[in-house]
C-alpha cells in the first residue's frame, strides 16, 4: 500500500482519531512530536519529585487551608 497524501482515520461516530501521513511530512514534523515526548517526561518527573520535596508539600499545606478557611465561610455544608 503507497499513500501519496495524508489521510484521517475516524471511529465509529465520525470523530478523527489518527492520522496517515506520507514519510516525508512526518520527518518534518518528528522534531516536534519528539520534542513533546521529552517535555511531558519532564513534567512526570518534576510531578514525581514534589511528592515527596518538604518545600512543595508545605506550600500545598498552606494553599489546601487557605481554601478550607474560604470554603467554610463562603459555602453552607450539609449537617
């Protein structure tokens, strides 16, 4: 099979859900989709070390009774 030009793929309802392109568009846009990779792994990382940094799980602390304080004047809770 030799695609000459991109094509969409869609499920069952119609939405796109992939796409086919030919080789020589997809080198132009791998640097990209590369790039995306290693930011998001980044991003797990960063995620993965402020579980357990003292500095960020204070602050997170702080922020979550700040938000309680608000919550409970501004809202009325069930009994």
């Amino acid at each position: 099979m030799h695609y000459t030009e991109t094509s969409v793929i869609k499920d069952a309802t119609g939405q796109p859900i992939a796409v086919i392109l030919p080789i020589e568009e997809y080198a132009l846009i791998r640097p990209i989709l590369e790039s995306r990779d290693q930011e998001l792994a980044g991003k797990l990382t960063e995620m993965q070390f402020a579980a357990t940094d003292p500095l960020y799980l204070a602050d997170l602390r702080e922020a979550m009774m700040a938000f309680q304080s608000t919550d409970n004047e501004w809202w009325e809770h069930a009994s």
